[in-house]
C-alpha cells in the first residue's frame, strides 16, 4: 500500500512511559538470578513462591463448573446475590444504612474498575472538584484520576522519620480543603506505606470531613489483612453512619486470591433511599458507557462461597493464615539477626498489611539496577510477597557488606518455630 507516514493519524504518537509497577515486573521476569524476590506487585505469595487457589475457591469453582451453568450477559449492576453478599460483608447486615436502604452497590471489574466507575460518576456531578490523595499513594490513583479529568490535590500522610503518620499537618491541611472536595482514604492496609490511620484518628477524621462536608472516597483492597475481616470493615461503617455521602471501591482480589477473576464492587451510600436509586440509575448509565456489564465467573465463586456458611468459615479461616503469614513476613523484614527483640517489635508495629518501606528511592539508580527485583518504587516493599527462605536476602540494605552473611543467618532466626508468637502478634489472631 503506498502511503505517506506523517498522514497517519499515528505518527507523532509518543511512546507512554512503562508502568513502574509492572514494568520493574518484567525486569523481574527477565532477571536470571536465582534468588531473586519480586517485592513489586501488590500479589500474595505463599512459601513456595506461589500464588496460592484458596481450598473454598477449588471446591466452589468444581462445584460450579459441574453445575454447567450457562453464561449469559449479566446485568448491569452484576449478579444480585454478589450485591447483597458485598453490602454484608462491608456494612455488616444490620447497619442502620443497609436496613435504610440508603446503600448503593454495584458489581465492578475489580477494585480498579470500581475506582473509575466512581471516578466517572463524581465528575458528572462535580465537574470542578479536585481529588486529595495521600502522599504517598498507590501508583494507580493519580493516573486514573487524571485521566478521569480530576486536579490532583496531595495531602501529608507518610513521616519516613517516624514510620508513622503525620496526623496533625494532614488533619490541618485537610481543614483547608473547600466543600465538596473529594478526599480518597485507604480504609486499611495503606499502600505503599502500610502505616494506617488508627482508632481514635479516625474518629478525628470523620468529624472533620463531616464538618466541612468532604466526600469520602474508600480504597478497599485489604479487608482481612489488617486486623481482621470485619475490624478492618469497621471504619467503612462509621462513615457510613456518619456521612450523608460515602463513595467505597472494593476488591476481592487478595482476600480470596482472585487477581485474575477481577472481582470488586463500588458502593455509594446516599442521604435516603430514594437518593440511593438515582445514584442507582446514573450508576449503571456509566458501566453501559465503560464497559457494559461485569464478568460472572468470579462474582459467582465470591457469592457462593459468602453465601454458604460451611465455605464462608474455611475462607475466614483462610484470610486468617495469609494475615498469619504476612505477619511472619513482616517481622523478618523489619528484624535483623542482631537486633534485640524490641527494636524488632517497634519497626514491626510501625505498619501493617502486605506493604513496608525501607529507605531504597528510585532516585538511587546504581542501587535500583542492582535490586530492581527486591524494590518497588519510591522505596515501596510488599512482605506478602516474600518467601521465608529468601526473607534474609531482601531484609537488609543492599549496599551492606554484611549483605550476604546475614541472608543465611537471618532465615535460620526467623524461621516459624523460632518466632515468639506474642512478640509478631500471630497469637492474637481469631
């Protein structure tokens, strides 16, 4: 075909910049060294280095496939029993707003689906309202948001001196935000940081946000890897309580290791009932618009399994060892060989969930070529991720000298029949 290049609508097409999460996962993939440890992706890994098929996912899966159902398109809002599963699982089933029917839920293309369904739905209504993320924030919010339309605002969160949270300059520079401003909270398990808001800092936060009439915006994507399933849904119910408007993105991803399955959800709760119904109506006008229906095969194996008791308990149980584990994993992160145990315990209780940071920047580029496999970006690290014989290799700064010696000697102290459980906290674990 004779044509001229630079008529092509492509032709000045610039190439997009590599996504810094999955990109460092395909110098991963690529990396020949057999030690390697890809602490990038937000995945689970159990000890063999492996995303695990939860035993409830394998029974439930067989027993739907051996059920032959048919695949028809589903509804726009997804499967009703995935809706009412969700809302029960997030709100608990007797909350005043369930039994109000002020909430709205609707099955969405994992959390990330749900986050641009939100995204959309936020900017029909306020076209001229920015968005607040937390400094830090997962890699995927600011993209998503811009790409929505939003101005991105970023409020203090992350001391790196402290390894906690600086509370009273985000509560101070939140203060300031105008009416009708959008702040996105991660509900448990922050990503990238894993230093969450706390108890009684919550009670702080949503008086504030109620005052000047914020929108909360809920990041779901941990429910169970923090302090359990309904302690980590706890602060989601009290904005929900408190707030006349709650935006919540859920994913299931991790809880019942789904990753590919991509099932999450977004519910909305309004002011009443009739409220919730148009949010309901435009709700479903913009998954026509995005993408016109969810997928059913996962949403199913999640209602099934919700739905039936004897499964719900296994997969609790479940949720319980990979929070076990991850615990496991972060305390031979923090700890080293020669730390007394209540150095250990202070950096261990620094944070919580899959994600820890430990001081590596992206800026650091000889350090980043070497240990690109061992580091997210902007120092991000994810114990869920590692395995128990390679937790010595990734624990320590990669310039030390000590490097080498204490990757052997650090698996040995950390294995778990040498853990004190009161001391990681697996003991308190239901």
């Amino acid at each position: 075909m004779d044509f001229k290049k630079e008529e092509s609508l492509l032709a000045n097409l610039k190439m997009a910049p590599r996504d810094p999460i999955l990109g460092m996962t395909e110098a991963f993939v690529a990396d020949s060294n057999p030690d390697k440890v890809n602490l990038g992706v937000g995945v689970y890994y159990d000890d063999r280095g492996k995303v695990p098929l939860l035993e409830c996912v394998r029974l439930t899966d067989r027993a739907l496939t051996e059920s032959s159902l048919a695949r028809p398109y589903l509804a726009m809002d997804g499967i009703p029993e995935y809706v009412r599963a969700v809302q029960a699982l997030l709100f608990g089933a007797d909350h005043p707003a369930a039994r109000q029917g002020r909430i709205t839920t609707v099955q969405a293309v994992g959390g990330t689906g749900a986050l641009k369904v939100g995204a959309d739905f936020i900017k029909r209504l306020a076209p001229d309202a920015a968005i607040y993320l937390s400094d830090p924030s997962y890699d995927n919010h600011r993209p998503l948001f811009e790409q929505a339309g939003f101005r991105i605002e970023m409020y203090p969160y992350y001391d790196p001196h402290t390894h906690g949270i600086k509370f009273d300059e985000m509560m101070s520079f939140l203060g300031k935000a105008p009416k009708g401003a959008i702040v996105l909270f991660h509900a448990c398990c922050h990503n990238p940081t894993g230093v969450d808001i706390r108890d009684e800092q919550w009670g702080e936060v949503i008086e504030l946000v109620s005052a000047r009439r914020l929108v909360p915006f809920l990041d779901f994507a941990y429910q169970g890897f923090g302090e359990g399933i309904d302690e980590d849904a706890e602060v989601v119910r009290r904005f929900a309580e408190a707030m006349p408007l709650l935006l919540v993105a859920n994913s299931f991803s991790k809880s019942f290791s789904l990753y590919g399955e991509r099932v999450g959800a977004l519910s909305v709760v309004a002011a009443d009932k009739d409220e919730a119904a148009r949010v309901l109506s435009q709700l479903k006008r913009m998954i026509r618009t995005n993408y016109s229906n969810p997928p059913s095969h996962g949403a199913r194996i999640v209602s099934s399994i919700l739905g039936s008791s004897d499964m719900r308990v296994l997969w609790r149980k479940e949720v319980v060892g990979m929070r076990d584990r991850v615990r496991l994993m972060r305390f031979g992160s923090v700890a080293r060989p020669d730390d007394r145990p209540a150095r250990a315990l202070l950096r261990l209780r620094a944070g919580v969930g899959p994600h820890l940071r430990r001081g590596i920047e992206l800026a650091q580029p000889r350090l980043c070529r070497r240990f690109a496999r061992e580091h997210g970006p902007r120092e991000q690290r994810r114990p869920a991720d590692a395995d128990a014989r390679r937790i010595g290799f990734s624990a320590h700064r990669p310039d030390s000298r000590e490097h080498a010696r204490r990757r052997a000697q650090a698996y040995d102290l950390f294995r778990p029949e040498k853990l004190d459980p009161a001391a990681t906290g697996l003991s308190a674990i239901p």
